[in-house]
C-alpha cells in the first residue's frame, strides 16, 4: 500500500449501539456544525491520542424518552485504519470501542454492536478518543457525525414493548425486568407488583402544616426514592380549615367535639381524619396515575 494511495482515499469508522427501535425523538449532530471540539485533527502516530467532542442538547431525546441506538461516524484520512481504535464515550462516562480494518479502495465502515448506551439520557457531552497504536503511517480525522435514536424511558405510559427502551411494556406502562422498583405508580421492574418495599402508601398522616391533624396521605415523593406525607390542596378544604370531605360543619364554625380536626359522622377528631384519608387516599393514587398515563 502506498502513501500516496491511503491518503488520497476516505474512510469511515462507525461505532453502532443498540438495536433498532421506534422513536419519537433523536436525530444526527455534525461536530463542525454544533461547535464540537477538535473535529478536524491529526492523530497521532504509535503515541497518544486524538479526542474530540461534541454536546448534544438536554431536548435530544423527547421528554419521557432515552438512547435506544448511538452511531459514531468518523471521517478519515489514513494510511492504515488497521491501527485505530475509536473509543464513543457517553457524558456518565460509559464508553465503547470500536477497532480499525485494512483499508480498502473508496468507503470503507466497520461496526461494533454493544449495548452500553441503552436507557440512558442523551444530553450532554459525547467524547471520541481516537487512537494510532502502531508506527509509521500518518493520518487525521476530518470530522464525525454523532447519530442517536430513542425510545420510551422505564416508568412511561406506553401501548407496545416497541415502544420502549426496555422492550417490554406490562399494564401499560414500559417496565424493565430486574430493575430497581422506585416509587411511582408503575411495576418499574415487570413482577406484577406496584411500589412494593414503600409501606404505608395511603395511610393516614400529618404533614408540613400548622396542625397536629392527620389530615395527609402518604404518597410518593418526588422522584420515587421513597414517601412523603401530603397533605390535602386548598380546592379540598373549606374556609374553616377543615377537609370538605370529612366535616359536617358549616364554614366559619368551630368543629363538633373541639379538637380543631373536624368531625366526620359519628367518629369525631382523629378518627374522622383517618375516615378522610381512607377515602382520598384512593382518589389521589388514582389522580397520579392518570397523570402519569397523561403526560
């Protein structure tokens, strides 16, 4: 093979992650064309290395979706992409590698299949290190283009396992065997089982207010990671304070038996609290999982 001959011919080395999937977001980002690093560079040769980049926006996969595929392409002129290795590196860090082929006349792709990326958010900084583990044949990369499809994420409201990142959608909602159940309404781990390990869900409570009323419910926080109390919005009480549902008073009238909790039929104070949220605790799991499904 001659200089002059691998020089003159342009290559492309591809890393491809994942398996096809449907998708609502995603797209393809030039390096040169979204102000990527380094897109054009020497690599350097039997030493070192080259590494560039590029950030996708937070927005590269729709809201409730992540990565299902990664593509890297690079563009290159060498004179032996026998000796690359191409390492794609997700923002967390998680990388794949891909090595070189002979080169051949015209286009040349290899690819590498893996899975590395799968289910993880696409925003961020990508990193392409690009590396000449032999001596004697010179070469730089011209540019690369960074292709990303994706899918629903675990947790979101879904008609088909295609859908999903997971590949598998159970009650309606994409679930993925042996994962954390966090929670949120959702069979997060496809057992057949909802936010088990979080106990408690719908018992009455009292929660971040003036009173010592148990007048809350507990319900997921935010972000799944365990319980909250909550307590019942303005729209659900009255002007005395009192939860509409629970107190046979009129507004502006102290309660039946003085507690300051209201009374609800012939249980009165903290026995009509529970009475209250034995009857919204279903009303507010049922709202937040019509949320869920909504959104």
């Amino acid at each position: 093979m001659t200089a002059a001959r691998g020089l003159a011919s342009l290559a492309a080395l591809a890393v491809v992650v994942g398996a096809p999937a449907a998708s609502a977001g995603g797209g393809t980002w030039r390096c040169s064309e979204v102000g990527g690093s380094a897109c054009d560079g020497a690599i350097p040769d039997g030493w070192g290395a080259l590494e560039t980049s590029l950030t996708l926006p937070a927005d590269a996969c729709a809201v409730g979706e992540v990565v299902t595929t990664v593509r890297a392409e690079l563009e290159l002129a060498h004179m032996e992409l026998g000796d690359l290795e191409a390492t794609l590196a997700h923002p967390d860090g998680t990388a794949a590698i891909a090595a070189g082929g002979g080169l051949c006349s015209g286009l040349q792709r290899m690819e590498v299949a893996s899975d590395a990326f799968a289910g993880r958010p696409a925003g961020g900084t990508w990193t392409l290190t690009v590396a000449d583990g032999e001596h004697g044949y010179f070469g730089r990369l011209l540019d690369w283009t960074l292709a990303v499809t994706c899918s629903l994420a675990r947790g979101e409201a879904c008609a088909a396992d295609a859908e999903c990142a997971t590949a598998a959608c159970v009650d309606g909602f994409c679930c993925e065997a042996g994962a954390v159940e966090v929670c949120n309404a959702v069979d997060d781990d496809c057992d057949g089982v909802t936010d088990e390990g979080y106990d408690g869900l719908g018992a009455a409570c009292d929660g971040d207010d003036a009173d010592d009323c148990a007048t809350g419910v507990v319900v997921c926080a935010a972000g799944g990671a365990g319980t909250t109390c909550a307590e019942l919005s303005a729209s659900d009480r009255d002007e005395d304070g009192v939860p509409d549902l629970c107190d046979p008073t009129p507004d502006g009238e102290s309660d039946g038996d003085g507690d300051g909790c209201g009374s609800c039929g012939a249980g009165g104070g903290a026995e009509g609290a529970v009475a209250l949220t034995a009857l919204t605790a279903l009303l507010l799991l049922r709202r937040r999982r019509r949320a869920l499904t909504l959104d």
